[in-house]
RNA sequence: GCCCAGGUGGCGGAAUUGGUAGACGCGUUGGUCUCAAACACCAAUGGGAAACCGUGCCGGUUCGAUCCCGGCCCUGGGUACCA
C-alpha cells in the first residue's frame, strides 16, 4: 500500500472543512486556551518556506490543546495595510486594495494546503472597515482620555476638565481654541510639532531605519529634518507600569531585557543652576540677567566637578541663554545642526559645539562655568541640557579635551589624563562634604542634600519616547477627525467607519498634501454628521485652516502600520460584532492570549505598542486584562542556503564549462572559477540536475560540466543520473536574486504537508535561526512511509510488554516535548519508536492506535487517516481526530502512565570509573541501595577489604564508591 | 562600547541542565536486490594501531563538568552620544 500524501491530505483538509471542526465557539464548558501567531503582511512574492515555522509550531501546540480536552482559539488573519501594495499602487496604478486582495487569497491558498487548524471564519483584516472601525474607535478614545500621574491611569479627559473649572479660575477664561491647546498637553493621543526625517520626493515622513546617509533607503532620495505637526500617542505616559509589567509575563529573559532597555529607565536628580547672562548694555554694565535652568543627571555625586553646562540644540534655554555677542555663532551651529539627519550624526562623532556667552553658578561651590550647546545632547532626553564633568564621563571628557576646559578628578586614584573613569566606584576627593565616602553613598547624601535646600529633587527619567502616529500616505487607516479653526475634532463614534477615500492618485498632491488630498469627498459636515464634497467648501487651501459654514476639512494623513496590528488579537475573540470592539462577556471568557508567537524583530515595536493599547483599553475598562500576551516565544528565522555551479574563466575558457564544487581548490582550477548563484530548485542535495539546468536558462543551454569523479561531460553522450555534478553552497537571506527561495507548494507537492510541517521541525529547536536545507528531508519522508506501512494489517492482539514499553516512552516523550515547545526533538522520539515496533513487528491495533493520536498535532493529515485504519468510530464533528474517550487514553498524564521497569540498573563506579551495574527492585530507598551495593559480592571484590570513604547514590542513576 | 543568546563529529543537531557525550537524520563507505541505475533494505561511521584523547581556549569547584564559577577568544542578534 502505497503512502499517497496527495489524496490523504485533500481528503482530509476537505472533511475538517466540511465539518467544520476548527470552528470556535464563544460558549464552552471547557477550559480555554488562546494560541496566536503573529499575523502576516501579505507580500506579492508569496509564502516562502521560512514564513511557516511559527505557524507549524503554533499549531502543534493548538492541537496538542485541543485534544487535551481544551477550548482552542487559534485564529489567522492579514496586517493588510502597508507600504509595499501602496508603492505599487503609485508605480501601476493598480488600487492597493485590489493588491492586498489578490495576495491574502494566495496566502490562504498556501495556508490551507499546509493543514493548520485555524478557525478561518475569524479571520480579520486591517484594511476592511469592519476592522478598522475598531482602530479608530481606539484612536478616539484616546484622544478623549488622559494620563493621571497620581492612579498611574488614563482616565477620561472630561474629569481633568472637571478638575480645571474647579480649581483654576484662569480656565474660564480661556477661549475654546485656547482650552482645546491646553488639553492637548494631557491627551493620550495628541497633536505636537515633531522633528521628523522628512523625504520631499517621496512625500512622506521616514522613519529612522528608513534613512541612510541623508538619502532614503527606497529610492536613494534626500532627506531632511522638518519639524511637522504630527499626531503622537503618549507612549512615555505608560513605560513605568510597561517596565513593571515585564515581571508577570512568561517571556524570554532576552525579550525582556531589550525591552527594558527600550523603555531605559534612569534614577537619577533635577538640579536648578542660576545662569547669569551678561548685558550687552553697556550703561548697564556689572548688571546681569539672572534664571534658574534645570538639568537631569544620574550622578549627583560628581557636582563639585562640573567645569562647564551644555544645551541640546533644539532646547528652548537656548534662546534665553545666547548673548549678543555670541548670537551669530550659535546661530550658524544651530542651523548647520538642523540639516543633520539623526543617522549622519550617529555616524560622525567628531566633537562640535559653540559657547553661548552666558555663564552658570555651581549650587554648591559657586563658581562660574560656562555654557555651551553640542549636539551630543538631546533635546528629547530629560531636560535637554546638562552639567558636565569630564572627569567622569567620556563624552564630556572628549568635549572638555576639543575645547581645553578644565578636568577636575573627583574620585581617588582616578586617571583622568588619559579617558574619563566612567566607573561608580571608589571614594570620592575634591568633592566637600562627599570627600572619603563612595561613590553609591555619596550619590545618595547628594540627592538627600539637593532636596533637603530645594536645590532639587529625585528624579526618574525614561528613555521611552512617545510614537509618532501619523503617515502621509494612502494605504491606512483614515483618522476620524476634522478640523474646526484650526483645532482637531473627533467624529462622533456613530460615524464610525470613516471610509477610506478613493482618490484619483496615490502620488502626494501638487501643493504637497498627502494622498488624500486628492479625495474630492472628504469634508465633514458636522451639521448633517456625514461625510461630503469637498468642493462644498467654501475655500480650502489647507485642510488645517477654517472652512466656511458648518462644513469642515478631514485629516489628510492616515495612521501607521502599527495602528491595525495593536489590538488585533481582541477582535479575533468576537470578530463580527458590529457593537463593540470586543463583548465583554467574551472577553472575560478568552481573557488574553495564552501563547504568542513570532519573531524577535517585534521586540521594539509592535510589542510595545500593543501592550500600550491594551494597558489603555484596561484602564477604560474594555479589556479584563492589564498584560495582552501572557506567554511569548520567538521563533527563529529561516535563512536562505543558495547553490552555486562554478564557471570555469582560466585559460580557453568558453564560459560555458562549469567545474564541480569539490574540484575548485585543485592546482588546474584554483581562482579559476566564478560562483554562479544557481536555482535552488534544481539542486537536490547539492547535486545538479544537470538537465533541468541547461534548461533554465539560455545561457546555460550548451553548458558542459567537469564531474565530480574529475570526468568531463560530452554533451551528446551524457545521460541524467550517471554523474554528479556538485554544488557549493553558502547561507544568505532567502530571497529571489539569490535564487534560493523555496516555495511550501513546491515541497508540498514532492513529499506532503506532513513531511513539510515534520521537516520543519526537525531542522531545529524554533527559536534558534537556521538556514533552510532539503538535504535530510528524505530522511523524514521515509520515516513517514515506514510508518504508514505498520498499518496495512491491523490485528487485534494483546500487546507486549516490550511493544507497550515502547509506546509509553514515547507518550512520555512527546507529552515532555510539546509542553516544553521542543518540537525538534520530538522526530527522533517517533522514528525510534517506529523502528522499535517495526523489528516487534507490530501492528497491534492498541499500540499503533495511540501512536496516531501522538503523531496527529505534527502530521495531522496521515494521523487521521492512520487513526481511522485502527478504529471503526466514526469521524465525529467538534474533534479534529476522533473521540475524546480515545485521546484521554493516549494523552493520559504521563508519569504515571509511563510504563516502570520492575527493577532499576545502578551502573556502579570506583573512583569515577564504571565496573559494573547491579540490579535492585525499583524504588528500593536510597541507604537500601547502598547496602545492597556493598554486599554485592563485585563490590567485595573491587573493594578487596579497603573501606570506602564515601558513596554517592544518585537516584535511579549511578552509584559511585570513593577510595 | 553596552545588553542578550550561543560555540559539541564531514553536516543539521541530541544529551529534559551535575551522572555511560555524539541520540535521530543527512552524508560517506561496504553489502543485499537489479542486466544496470534509481528506490528499498542490512552493516559500519568522533580521533587514535593501542593505551588513551575528545563538547571554542586557560584555570577552578566536584568522586564526577557540554552543564556550575573566574578569565579570555570567536559567532549571531538587539541597542547605541539617554547624562
């Protein structure tokens, strides 16, 4: 009987779907379980065979759930707003939409032939404005909520303004616009103007690792700083509690820590310095300017060191500070800094900086510093300026050198002639009332000195910014805001979905709006509360200006790909109700995602982000928990393994003679040859198929080949298979140029879903990044087969105790194996089994049935159809294999199912070296077992009436006697 | 620079983490089947003639170390003037 994987795997992906037995449903007495890959952006090249790592593991787990008897939610859906469909868009003039459209069916496609056990009637979409009504909905709420220092929660906005009208009598007089501008310094979700990598030929704002050397990565156009008006979230508001919340999830140690060091948070002091800032007056001569200036600082103990101040370019002391005489210089440094992209300053460190004129006085000695602005302090950290004391900190240190200001060392036997002595170690000198005590109490009586005489007080900084949320494009989400005098309004939420427009061109308008400037139908009439013409408007030049009547200018700009990917797994629980985001009842029923997976690449970003927008959600009380993702592992990424044929350029070379990896280092070819990527495809362990070869492409149509054996082909005479030709091979990125993409189709239709989701596993534990190689997938096909053939004659027999021995091993094994996400190793556990029962010859139904069921969460398709060979149940509806009465008992709880030896081997040792093993009842006590040993006549023997000094019994291992 | 993960045969990797290192697969070699090849099956396969030596290098703890500790060298990832 022939293992026929095309048949079992339709029949089977048809009768699951049929039935719909991977359907979820809200209401169970069941216990839950929520399983959640990250979902995909729905790319135009496809699926490649790196794409379904997580999915596969993600999946195994899902079933091994399910038939333990759990509820599983283990949905699938499409991040279906982004760049890629947009530029596209903009290059052909094809609808993005149409795009995404086509790429999420091929998607599905691939999906459903690999066998997963998605509930596909739950799939979301960012880009369908059922979803996105839920992401403006968000976007709303935030606006209408602020962060409470005091409960460490947003609260709505409508309490602060309680709070304004009662205690501060100024409010009322404030005009709308004037009150609007105020709350906007407390919305979650507010408008701020923001330095911004901005790319004229591409229209848009760039992110930081969109930008290279001034010039966009995606195109190679310049790049300049501006400062935009730009939606922003409030991020920062929450990094304490997403700092704290990091110690109750179950993610990796190294996930975390990245994300503790994004969120960075810093203990540290605000100072006060006096700055006197001399006159220009000369009347009024000797007469100084006097204001305090705040810095941040994390070493409060090194004060009687600061030999001079430095301001962050961008900080608004800048202009109190400059003194005329110096006025033209910093102006010049400022403007010379403002051209500046982030990346070309990171880049070039040398040391820059202008002195301002102005002068400050040290709290505590007095004396008079100056005050300079670099660039290496930013304006976005802490207060934007500093003190400076060089003899501790290096980047001080290398201003102090380049501009010849004084190095005070305040810690003893610090050399500082040399570098700065950045350790928070030894005791301090020159430093008052510090001198003698170290440098940990010194920075903590400081801190208490500061805050006792209100020079300043304790601090703590986040180095966690607030994300920037608008995008001038056309591929996202519409915000649900107008524009009235100026200020944003927010559409009521009855409006909700605000509909992407259409527009004429995906191209930035002539007058250099974004794309949706082009939208003719884009204006709110707040009278009507709908959307309508914009040419109802009176005059519009910018949407941000007043419009005439009641008739008002919408948001031009969309939001960021983050926007659809921060609450997405809340709308997978209840994704088609049209009331809220997410039923409360369902909610509190699924509570959060159990196990997340995905890549390592999110740690900064989505990560981030969507616990933000959950934390938000909590504090409003929509959501029941505080944390989203209870527990998290990275899969790794599969890397491309390309092929190589060598061309031979030495003398005579035709260019058409290709030399076989393993002749390329002999004398007669060495540094002869050119590595030619070749198609991965017709490449079978690394040995050419030459025929498909010379097929590929017309270049390589007369190709001739120096074999492996050193034997030349003769194009006439070759016949396939009788040499080898060898590849080379190296590890790169899977991609097309390289020709080393491997498409899951493709390995389906050779060896099965099932050997792809095995092979997949095998290559491999999930978290490590390894490079896609066919080489051993044969090994795990045969296995397949060998299996399959175990049950073509299915006896009804009493099993063995050997074939039972075999069978509760491997229950053991798997069981340990999935709860502990170690999928790799659970292949070797089945093929030993395998060949363990194979040479029992057995095909007894009681061993072979549980042993499908083992098999089902990792080759799902020739489990089923193995566990039906064994079993006259009928396939039942609302298990995707079997009956639960036949899962529970393979599934059962392991350790006490594992089938015990009656008697335990002690291999027994002298001085480290094994001599012997004995053999006692199982369990026998630990001091039983050394009496055992030492009456054991071998024992005698080696101990030849010497005492031992010591026994150790490890139990059930090894028993070791010391002389 | 800082933080994290890792370094085991010809290759991918096991060793459930202090107890017989190299499971399992690939590859290689030999054999069976075949007119022959492919498939399949069987056997061998860390090094060494052997005693022995072997988990990046040096040292330590321990009866015993791939595993724990100290120092160093590589590789991969994250992050970068955060005061």
């Amino acid at each position: 009987m022939e293992y026929n994987f095309s048949d079992i795997e339709k029949k089977w992906q048809k009768a699951w779907e049929e039935a719909g037995v991977y359907t979820v449903s809200n209401e169970s007495d069941k216990l839950h379980y929520y399983v959640l890959d990250m979902f995909p952006y729905p790319s135009g090249a496809g699926l490649h065979v790196g794409h379904p790592l997580g999915y596969i593991a993600s999946d195994i787990y899902s079933r091994y759930k399910r038939q333990k008897g759990f509820n599983v939610l283990h949905p699938m859906g499409f991040d279906s707003y982004g760049l890629p469909a947009e530029q596209y868009a903009i290059q052909t003039g094809t609808h993005p939409e149409k795009t995404t459209f086509e790429n999420i069916d091929r998607y599905i496609a691939q999906l459903k032939k690999i066998g997963f056990c998605y509930d596909w009637s739950r799939e979301v979409r960012t880009c369908d404005p059922a979803f996105y009504k839920w992401t403006q909905w968000a976007f709303i709420q935030m606006f209408n909520s602020y962060f409470d220092p005091k409960t460490q929660k947003a609260q709505p906005i409508s309490k602060l303004i309680a709070e304004f009208e009662a205690n501060d009598p100024k409010w009322a007089t404030l005009s709308e616009k004037e009150q609007q501008e105020r709350l906007m310094n407390y919305s979650i979700a507010y408008l701020a103007d923001t330095k911004v990598n901005w790319c004229p030929a591409l229209g848009t704002v760039l992110a930081n690792d969109e930008v290279s050397e001034g010039l966009s990565v995606r195109g190679g156009h310049p790049v300049e700083q501006r400062v935009m008006r730009q939606w922003c979230l409030r991020v920062s508001a929450y990094a304490g509690r997403l700092l704290e919340g990091l110690d109750r999830i179950d993610w990796t140690e190294s996930l975390k820590e990245t994300q503790r060091n994004w969120i960075g948070r810093s203990e540290g002091a605000e100072m006060q310095f006096m700055v006197k800032k001399p006159t220009p007056d000369p009347s009024l001569k000797g007469r100084e300017e006097e204001f305090p200036m705040t810095i941040f600082t994390t070493r409060a103990d090194t004060v009687f060191g600061v030999t001079f101040m430095v301001l962050a370019p961008e900080s608004e002391y800048v202009a109190k500070v400059v003194t005329e005489e110096q006025r033209e210089e910093v102006e010049a440094y400022l403007a010379r800094c403002k051209n500046r992209t982030e990346r070309e300053r990171i880049a070039d460190r040398r040391v820059t900086g202008v002195f301002t004129g102005s002068y400050a006085i040290n709290p505590l000695t007095q004396g008079e510093i100056p005050i300079y602005i670099s660039d290496y302090v930013l304006a976005g950290y802490g207060t934007g300026a500093i003190m400076a004391v060089p003899a501790h900190d290096s980047r001080d240190y290398a201003f102090a050198k380049h501009f010849n200001l004084p190095i005070i060392p305040l810690i003893e036997g610090a050399d500082v002639s040399n570098e700065s002595f950045d350790a928070k170690e030894g005791k301090m000198i020159n430093s008052g009332f510090l001198n003698g005590m170290e440098v940990k109490d010194a920075i903590q009586a400081m801190k208490e000195y500061i805050t006792n005489t209100g020079i300043g007080r304790v601090k703590v900084n986040y180095r966690l910014r607030d994300a920037i949320f608008s995008r001038q494009r056309y591929w996202g989400e519409p915000f649900p805001i107008y524009y009235k005098d100026g200020m944003p309004y927010t559409l009521p939420e009855s409006a909700l979905p605000l509909l992407l427009p259409e527009v004429k061109d995906f191209k930035p308008t002539e007058t250099g709006e974004p794309p949706l400037g082009h939208a003719t139908k884009w204006a709110w009439d707040e009278k009507n509360q709908k959307v309508v013409e914009k040419n109802s408007l009176s005059s519009a030049p910018s949407p941000r200006e007043r419009a005439g009547g009641e008739v008002f200018p919408l948001e031009l700009c969309t939001m960021p790909g983050f926007a659809g990917s921060s609450a997405y797994y809340l709308r997978y629980m209840d994704p088609h109700n049209d009331q809220a985001l997410v039923d409360r009842k369902v909610n509190e029923y699924w509570r959060q995602v159990d196990l997340y997976l995905g890549g390592s690449e999110h740690a900064t970003g989505h990560l981030i982000y969507s616990r933000f927008w959950n934390k938000f959600l909590y504090d409003l009380g929509y959501v029941c928990e505080d944390e989203p993702f209870k527990k998290l592992i990275n899969q790794g990424m599969i890397q491309g393994r390309s092929n190589f044929v060598y061309r031979y350029i030495g003398e005579g070379a035709t260019g058409n003679l290709y030399i076989s990896y393993n002749l390329i280092d002999n004398p007669e070819y060495k540094d002869k040859v050119q590595p030619i990527h070749v198609n991965v495809n017709i490449v079978n362990n690394d040995v050419l198929d030459i025929n498909a070869f010379r097929a590929w492409m017309p270049e390589f149509k007369n190709a001739e080949f120096v074999f492996a054996d050193g034997t030349s082909s003769e194009l006439t005479g070759y016949t396939a298979g009788a040499k080898q030709y060898i590849c080379g091979w190296s590890v790169e990125k899977m991609s097309k140029s390289m020709f080393n993409v491997v498409n899951p189709d493709d390995v389906i239709a050779k060896y099965g879903a099932d050997t792809l989701r095995l092979y997949e596993m095998f290559l491999g534990p999930l978290e490590m990044s390894k490079p896609w190689d066919t080489n051993g997938i044969d090994g795990v096909h045969r296995f397949l087969k060998r299996l399959w053939n175990m049950y073509e004659n299915i006896v009804d027999e009493e099993p063995t105790k050997e074939e039972l021995r075999s069978l509760h091993k491997l229950i053991k094994k798997i069981t340990w194996d999935i709860e502990n996400f170690s999928f790799n190793t659970s292949i070797p556990a089945f093929m030993i089994a395998q060949n363990e029962l194979s040479a029992l010859k057995c095909t007894k139904r009681a061993i072979l049935e549980p042993v499908a069921v083992l098999l089902a969460p990792y080759a799902p398709h020739i489990a089923e159809e193995m566990y039906h060979r064994c079993t006259s149940l009928p396939f039942r509806e609302g298990s995707g294999l079997g009956s639960s009465f036949v899962i529970n008992a393979a599934w059962p709880e392991c350790n006490e199912a594992y089938l015990v030896e009656d008697t335990q081997k002690y291999p027994v040792q002298f001085n480290g070296k094994v001599r012997f093993t004995f053999e006692c009842p199982k369990d026998t006590p630990k001091d039983e077992v050394e009496r055992l040993v030492l009456a054991h006549e071998d024992t005698a023997r080696y101990l030849n009436g010497a005492d031992p000094k010591k026994i150790i019994v490890v139990p059930g291992r090894i028993v070791n006697i010391v002389m």
